[in-house]
C-alpha cells in the first residue's frame, strides 16, 4: 500500500511539472521575434533592430476595421490587443502556485481536522482562489490556435489518470481541459450580449438539474459517476473531497475569458466567479444538502460586475 502511494505521488508530481513546462513553452513560443534580414536589405546586420514579427491571426486583430460613415452599433467590441496585460512574470506565478497546490493535495489528509465551517473557509478563501488563479494566470493562452487540439489531449491524459486512480492529478488536468475548450467556444460568440443570454439560460437549467433532473439522479444513484466527472478540492484531515461539476468549470473559463475578450471587467469578474464557488459551497454545508446548483451564483459573477458596461452594449446608440 506504501508503495502504491509513493506511486501515485510520483505521478501525481509528474503530471504537475509537465503542465507546468508545457505553460512555460507556451509563454515563450508566443513572444515576438526579430525578422531574419533580407538578402536585398540595405541595412547591414548590424545595424538599427528588426521590425519584430507579425502577431498571431486572432479574432482581436483580423476584425476589419469601419469604414468612415459606416454605423458601428452592430459590430461585436473586441478589446485592443494591447490592453490584454502579459506579465512575463505569470509562467513563474503559475509554477509557484501550481506547487503550492500540489503540496497540499498531497499534504491535506494530514493535516489537522478542523471545524466543517473551518474546514469551508479555508477551501473556500485559499484553495479555490488559488486552483483558479491558474486560470487566470494562464489567460493569455485564450487566443491559441492549439485550444481544441490541447482540449482533446488534456482530456484523453484526464481519462488514463482516473482509470490509473490518481483522481486529484485528474482533476488538475480536466481543469486544464475544460478552460481550453471554454475558451475554444468562446471564438463563436461574436458579441458580449451573447454570452450574457448564455449567463442567463444557465440558470433555470442548472437548478432544475440539480433539483430533479440528470444531476439529481447521478448524485442519489451513481455519485461514482458524478467524482469522474468533477474537479475535487481535499478536505484538510479528511479523506473526503469537496468537488465541482464539469459544467461549472467550463463555464468559468467562458465568462473569464469574454471579461478578456470584449474589454470588460476582467480581473473583477474573475474575483466574483471565484467568490461564488466559496458561497455555493457554504450554501451546500449549511442546507445539509448533497449538492447545490454553482451556476447561478456564477452567472452572477460575471453579469453584476459588468452590469453597466454589458448595458452599454446592448443599448442602442443614438446616431
């Protein structure tokens, strides 16, 4: 049994540093380079610098831009390139807390056992914030060509991870996945009104869901089912896990990245998305309850801090 734990936390740690050097490579590979010269330059190699390359096609910088005269109320607002901050620091931040996560998951169950409302706060306050800040620490990776592509390999390294029974490196790697394939979806929304139609819809559908629909059923017969498909948070001194659905994740990732992607609210918006998991999972505590809907909550974290700009949006402009 030993062994077999020593195992697990060898590829536990494994998996953690390859998603970290795959960020890394990331970060790099998107940095500017110079031009090689041109044989029929005038400039000398030595001389003044090189115009750097290009940037990478993106939905940001391929939008034509209006003609003069042309009415602009219907055209989707895309936030400038240059105002989407890329802190050469962010690969280091990811690293360090990536570890930092790593240590306690592989650390919780021996930690002291506290009070279940403790037990809340410090999953709530530090360890969700934290496994989130991945998110948002990775965000300058939303315009990458190579999203479905990761979606599809991170989910298939998901996929052996729980069949190896390593289900908290499993759940780092569907974190991976499902921000991907969030921000995948994210390039068929040409206006910020439709992820709020999107925030919207949500929640009926969840609270039904986890009422009486297909979640109900999934936790009360086969919550198996339901661990396979969730993102698990250790419970310090406990065995048990505290978990969030797929779904959830996903939609994180969405309405983070259009705070990103059409100008609005970014960093707050990613601050009360985070904050809602904490409340859903006070909520689930002191309802005694075997699950409670998170999207609600979510979707309020997105529409409340950026009210006025998505109304900005979706009044129509005066001529």
């Amino acid at each position: 049994m030993a062994g077999r734990r020593t195992l697990r936390r060898a590829l536990w740690l494994t998996s953690l540093g390859l998603a970290a050097a795959l960020l890394l490579r990331a970060a790099r590979a998107r940095r500017p380079l110079p031009l090689p010269a041109s044989p029929t330059s005038p400039h000398p190699a030595a001389g003044p610098p090189l115009p750097s390359a290009p940037e990478e096609d993106t939905e940001e910088n391929t939008r034509p831009l209006p003609l003069p005269g042309e009415d602009t109320s219907e055209l989707p607002f895309v936030a400038p390139a240059s105002t989407r901050s890329r802190p050469h620091h962010a690969p280091l931040a990811f690293a360090a807390i990536a570890a930092a996560l790593g240590a306690y998951h592989a650390l919780a169950s021996r930690l002291p056992d506290a009070s279940t409302w403790a037990d809340v706060a410090i999953i709530g306050s530090l360890v969700i914030p934290a496994t989130f800040a991945l998110v948002r620490l990775a965000l300058p990776l939303r315009t990458s060509r190579t999203l479905p592509w990761a979606a599809l390999g991170l989910a298939g390294l998901a996929a052996i991870l729980e069949l190896a029974e390593l289900g908290i490196a499993a759940s780092f790697v569907k974190l991976a996945a499902l921000t991907a394939l969030g921000w995948f979806f994210l390039r068929f929304f040409e206006q910020a009104s439709w992820v709020l139609l999107v925030a919207l819809l949500i929640v009926p559908v969840d609270i039904y869901s986890v009422a009486s629909g297909p979640t109900s059923v999934i936790l009360e017969r086969e919550p198996g089912i339901f661990d396979r498909l969730s993102v698990a948070f250790p419970v310090p001194g406990e065995e048990t896990l505290a978990r969030l659905g797929l779904p959830d994740v996903l939609f994180f990732a969405l309405f983070l990245g259009a705070a990103d992607r059409f100008g609005l609210r970014r960093d707050l918006t990613w601050a009360a998305c985070t904050l809602s998991f904490g409340v859903t999972l006070a909520l689930t505590v002191g309802f005694d309850s075997s699950g409670f809907p998170a999207l609600p909550l979510l979707a309020a974290g997105f529409v409340l801090p950026n009210a006025d700009l998505l109304w900005q949006r979706l009044r129509p402009r005066r001529a």
